[in-house]
C-alpha cells in the first residue's frame, strides 16, 4: 500500500534553511515524476517544485534560487530543501506522486508544517 511520509518540517527564523524529506515503502520511487506541494492557511494549494526522471528539475518563480528538490532513488525519498526562508513560505508542505503512466490518481502525503517567523 502506498503512504507517503514526510519529514523535516518546523519552526524557523526568517533566512533559515530546512530540509524536508518523503518516502514511502509501497512505491518506487525510481520510475516516477516527483514533486512537492504547499498550502498556507485560507490559500489553495500550490506546486512548488518537480523533478522528472532522470533528474530535470522546475520551481515555481517564488521560490526559484532558494528552494532545491533532489531525489534519492537508492533510498526511494525525495527531498526538497528550503533556504532563505521567509515568513510567506509558512504553510504545510505535501509530497506528491503526479498522475503518470503507472500512477492512475495522484498519491499524497500527509503533510509536514514549516513556520517561517522570528
């Protein structure tokens, strides 16, 4: 059965850096297009970051030069790290598993909260 567990999440200051991390033990992660997701209270969720097989990798503009996702094929996890956080980042971040050949619906976490504020 496929759950998506995320990890690394918290509170930070403003220009902080985390590192978050999903895995799943029902699923290889080898074979699939990958991504992070996030939702801030009372906004929609919105695409943060993907990372296509092998390793082609796009962000959205907000967070493009701060934020890296990365994925460890051997240690089926995928990790997204944050830097230079700021307090509009706060929001739950979700791991996500695209629709693709393979993948009927999308597959989601369950969520890991950062908080950027001093």
């Amino acid at each position: 059965q496929v759950q998506l567990v995320e990890s690394g999440g918290g509170l930070v200051q403003p220009g902080g850096s985390l590192r978050l991390s999903c895995t799943d033990s029902g699923i290889s992660f080898s074979v699939y297009a990958l991504a992070w997701y996030r939702q801030a209270p009372g906004k929609q969720r919105e695409l943060v970051a993907t990372i296509s097989r092998p390793y082609n990798t796009n962000y959205a503009d907000s967070v493009k030069g701060r934020f890296t996702i990365s994925r460890a094929d051997a240690l089926n996890t995928v990790y997204l790290r944050t830097d230079s956080l700021k307090p509009e980042d706060t929001a739950v971040y979700y791991c996500n598993i695209p629709a693709q050949v393979g993948v009927s619906t999308p597959l989601w976490g369950q969520g890991t909260q950062v908080t950027v504020s001093s």
